[in-house]
C-alpha cells in the first residue's frame, strides 16, 4: 500500500525527498493540502475502479480533521476494499471489484415514515431567528442573486459554474443573511464543528481584495470587532467587484421565512435561483455526508437521520414555494439538478438569459480553473466550504441525476414529501420498476 501510494504521488509530480512510512502525515509531512488529499483520493479510485465512502476518514466527531498519516489511509482503503485492518498490505483488485457499495437508502431498520406531525415537530425544533428591522435610512444594497436550495441538492456545482462566468461573483457560502451582524455570527459558527463555515466570507475578501488570507483575517477580524451590521458587509464586497453580480449560496437559508424575507428587505430587487433535486438523491447525499452532525441551525432532535433529510428537504422547498409566491415571476427561475447535470448547455444558457449574461464556455467546464473559482479553503485548510466531494469529478456527471435509484430498495418517503415532489415534476417512483430497470449490486 506505501508502495503504491509513493507511486501515485510522483506521477502527480510530489518530490519524494524523504522515503514515507506508516507514520509519515499527507499534511504536516508532505504538505498536502486538501485537494491534493482528494486527488490522492480520486488515483487509488481509478487503480480499483470503484467509489470510496471516504466521508469516515474525513469527519472525526463532526468536524474535519486536520492530518492523515499513512497508515490510516492505508488502513482506511483497506476496511473499503475488504472490510479489515491490513495495513501495509496489498490488496487484490479482483476480490475488491467483487464487492457490493454501500447502499445508503437500502431498508436496514423500521424507520417511521414522515408525517405532517413530524412536519410541525420538525419545524418547531428551528431555532427562530429574530432580525432586527432594517434602518428606514440605510440605502439598499445593489441587485444581488440567491441560489435557494436545501443542502445536498448540487448547490456547490451550481455555484463553481456560475463563477466560471466573469460578470459573476460567486464565492463559498457566505452565512450571512442569517445574522443581523458578523460578531452574532462569529459567536453562533466559532466552535470546533461550525468553524469552517467562517471561510466563506474571508475567501470572499481574499478574493475581490487580493490581499492575502492572512489580511483578510484581520480585515474580517475587525469587521466582527465592530460588530458590522451583515447588510452593511455585503454594501463592502459589492462596491469593490465593479460590474459583477454576487451570487450568494448558503443552503440553511431556506430552513427560516424570516431569513428568506431578509434578501428582500436588504437588496434591492434581488434575483432568485431556486435548485431542486429528487429527494432520494438529496436524502442519499445527506446521509452519505452524515451532514446533521454539524448543522448549526438545528437543536438536537430525536429524529433519525434519514428523517432529517427528508425533513429538510419538504421544509425548504416548502418555504422557497411560499416566499416566492411573493415575488415577481420575472425575478424568479427554478432549475433541476438533473437537467443541469444531464443537459448543462441549455441549462446554464437558462441561466444566463435569467442573468441577462451571455453563456460563457468556461461555465461548461466547472472543474478548470480551480483558484479563480475559489475551489480551495482560506490557506489551502483541509477543510473546504460547500461539497468536498465536488473534488472527487473531473467533469459534470450526468449519471450523476440517478445515481440513487441503483440503493433504493423501498419507497419510504411520507405522504407530504410525495406530494411536494409530484408538485416540482417528479413522478412518484415505483420501486420494483426501478428494480427491473437498475442493475442492483
């Protein structure tokens, strides 16, 4: 396994001064930094020709770790190929290909469906956010865009396309809207498992400021020491990116009315994507990237993962429909996941007329480009802000769309999910139809 892992690191160009043992560390050792961890990643995938759930070795307690030694890659790859601890040793490609994947919405317990009880549970358990009025005298900020989802929905691809575009600025999220000013935030998102969500808005500063990530700190820093009203940092970003639009994509947005309220009430005439995606692809991702662990939204709830999905997948969309019955049509453009990964061209020109932009071809090529789509965290960090699992692909994935029907093995989704769904044009699913029409592991 060092063997190969030796072999794989110079053919990805890494000067080998020192020889790597079990012990040597990707970060502090050899400088990795987070994409290159996931490259590394994506090399052992093509040798086996199979997927790794790598999620376990990433998230320790909730939050990114910090280092990977060599051992724990190599036993890591070991428990996926053969389900032991083999460190150091090979593995046969053969008995590796053999065995099934993970089926993340295979029936393994009696979970309850959802309910319209559950629903009003659910909701209550939403820690209400109380926003101050807007000052009457404060001028609005300019026209901004919001990509209204809920998490696991392809937001993250969303975003890195649009920032292809170079009247676009579409950083990292923002976490933003949700606070009435950045000390508020920093005190909610500061602790160990949050924290990562503050890079968003220091990348962002890097980024338009091309400052550095260490004087974007202390420009942030002082920002939050002041206690800057949110509205007024966002008038910051905007008066320095010239004739770009900002493009802001935060999926717990979604999860508050009053939050949703706050774009109009701050920006003047917004726009407003709405990205929607099957909710068995959303609960399958949502379970794979055991995204509740680190929510900083919701209090603690009995609910069962799978549930919490669900939920918050009916609950967003619930109250994107309801805040958007408010606003004009022509400020309004809902997109699917699966035709945006399926059919990207017409897609992305939707989007573009939406805009009222051009379509540019670096928008069809999410992936090139990486620093100027602001693909990295604030000093190449191990931890990322949107999907870390955006680093595993080469290119839009069109079988990507349904991915999820090859681990369905029943219909478990409630009533008031169906219905929600039928109600975005998603035909309500037969499961021994997709059983006869998918190759199951």
């Amino acid at each position: 396994m060092i063997g190969l892992i030796q072999a794989l690191m110079q053919e990805q160009g890494y000067d080998l001064d020192e020889s790597i043992d079990s012990g040597t560390a990707l970060v502090a050792d050899l400088g990795f930094s987070s994409l290159d961890f996931v490259q590394l990643i994506v090399a052992f995938e093509e040798v086996w020709g199979r997927k790794f759930g790598f999620q376990e070795l990433l998230l320790k307690g909730g939050t990114y770790v910090k280092d990977v030694t060599v051992a724990e890659f190599s036993n890591f790859v070991s428990q996926q190929l053969i389900g032991g601890d083999v460190d150091g040793a090979q593995v046969d490609s053969a008995e590796a290909d053999s065995l099934a994947p993970p089926s993340a919405l295979a029936a393994t317990e009696c979970i309850p469906a959802v309910t319209p009880d559950m629903v009003a549970a659910f909701r209550r358990t939403i820690r209400p956010r109380q926003l101050r009025s807007a000052d009457p005298s404060s001028p609005m900020n300019p026209r901004a865009v919001f990509v209204l989802s809920p998490p696991r929905s392809g937001s993250t691809l969303l975003r890195v396309i649009l920032a292809g575009h170079p009247k676009l600025f579409a950083p990292p999220e923002l976490y933003l809207l949700m606070y009435d000013d950045l000390r508020q935030r920093r005190l909610e998102l500061a602790g160990e498992v949050n924290s990562h969500l503050l890079e968003g808005t220091i990348r962002a500063l890097d980024e338009v400021l091309g400052c550095g990530p260490d004087e974007a700190e202390a420009l942030m820093a002082g920002f939050e020491g002041q206690a800057m009203p949110t509205r007024d940092f966002y008038g910051y970003l905007q008066s320095r990116l010239s004739d770009r639009l900002l493009v802001d994509k935060t999926p717990l947005y979604p999860l508050d009315p009053a939050i949703l309220a706050r774009a109009e009430v701050d920006f003047d005439e917004p726009l407003f994507i709405h990205l929607v995606r099957h909710p068995y692809g959303m609960i399958r991702s949502y379970e794979e990237s055991q995204l509740d662990r680190f929510v900083p939204v919701l209090y603690e709830n009995a609910f069962h993962r799978r549930q919490l999905a669900e939920l918050t997948w009916y609950l967003c969309h619930q109250n994107i429909i309801e805040f958007q019955d408010r606003i004009p049509q022509s400020r309004w453009l809902r997109i699917s996941y699966e035709s945006l990964v399926t059919s990207p061209e017409r897609e992305i020109s939707s989007i573009c007329g939406f805009l009222g932009l051009e379509l540019v071809p670096a928008m069809l090529e999410p992936y090139s480009s990486p620093e100027r789509r602001m693909l990295s965290g604030t000093k190449q960090l191990t931890r990322m802000p949107g999907d870390l699992k955006f680093h595993l692909h080469k290119s839009i994935a069109p079988e990507a769309a349904s991915r999820w029907q090859q681990y369905l093995r029943t219909d478990f989704l409630g009533d008031p999910t169906w219905q929600l769904a039928t109600s975005l044009g998603y035909e309500r699913c037969q499961v021994r139809d997709l059983l006869a029409a998918v190759a199951v592991p």
